[in-house]
C-alpha cells in the first residue's frame, strides 16, 4: 500500500468511527515493523471485522461496486491476456475492460504492489474492485482451472 492510500483507508475508518487514533497509531506502528498490508494488520489486531472492512474498502474504492457472483462472464479474449499462473499467484481475476483499463475482482484494491505488478505485464491502466477471496477463488477455477 502506498503512503497514500495507508493515509486514505486510516482516515476513512478514522471518519466512520471504525477505530480510535491509539488503534490507527499502534497498527501503523506494526505495519513500519512487519511490512504487512495495514487492512491486515487491523484484521490480527481486531480492530476490524473482515466484513466490515471489505464493505467499506468496496465503497470507498469503486464507488459502492463489489464482485459478489462468481457467475460472472469474463470475455475470452481478456483471460487470454492474464496468464493462470497471475491469476492464483495473485488471487485476482480479470473481469472486464473499460477504457483501455483492465478491471480486476481482488479481496484488496488497495494492494498497490499488485496492482503495480499487473500493470507492468500487461503494458496497460488497471484497477482493483472488491471481491470476496471465495468469490475470487470460484472465478479463477470455473475460466482457468484448479492450480496444480
């Protein structure tokens, strides 16, 4: 996660009164310390539900969209462009395109390292949508297949 989106989802659970100031202070504390996501921080900690913190990263980051179907229909021609191997190392899917950008189901769209890394393969803009890691999963094996 860039310092920036660190700074975006500590104020947005600041905001809605998720944590206290003490709660974001010691997981950025850990997160300096660990290298770990802070989303996963706050998780170990407690301070956070999961559910409360994929509904609020789907909100803040996409404007209310989350992947919820695992029905979805991913054109052919977009899954011939992402590698199975990315799709399992990673745990995202490929969903569609829009503009020229690569939309990506991921159970976190704030993972800059990812998204940065997907942008380099593909030569082209991405973004990250919410989706849950069961959703995530089901998708990659029904247009992909089971790793190994």
């Amino acid at each position: 996660m860039s310092e920036a989106e660190v700074k975006l989802l500590g104020d947005t659970l600041l905001k809605r009164k998720l944590i206290t100031e003490a709660q974001l202070s010691r997981a950025l504390d850990l997160q300096q310390a660990l290298g770990k996501p802070l989303a996963q921080i706050l998780l170990d900690l407690g301070y956070v539900e999961k559910a409360q913190l994929e509904r609020m990263l789907g909100t803040e980051t996409n404007g209310n969209e989350e992947i919820t179907s695992s029905g979805l229909s991913v054109p052919p021609a977009l899954l011939k462009r992402i590698p199975a191997s990315v799709a399992h190392t990673y745990q995202v899917m490929p969903i569609r395109e829009e503009n020229g950008r690569v939309v990506f189901a991921m159970a976190d769209p704030f993972n800059i390292r990812v998204l940065d890394d997907l942008r380099f393969r593909l030569g082209a803009a991405v973004r990250g949508v919410q989706a849950k890691e069961e959703v995530i999963q089901q998708l990659i094996e029904v247009h992909y297949g089971s790793k190994g």
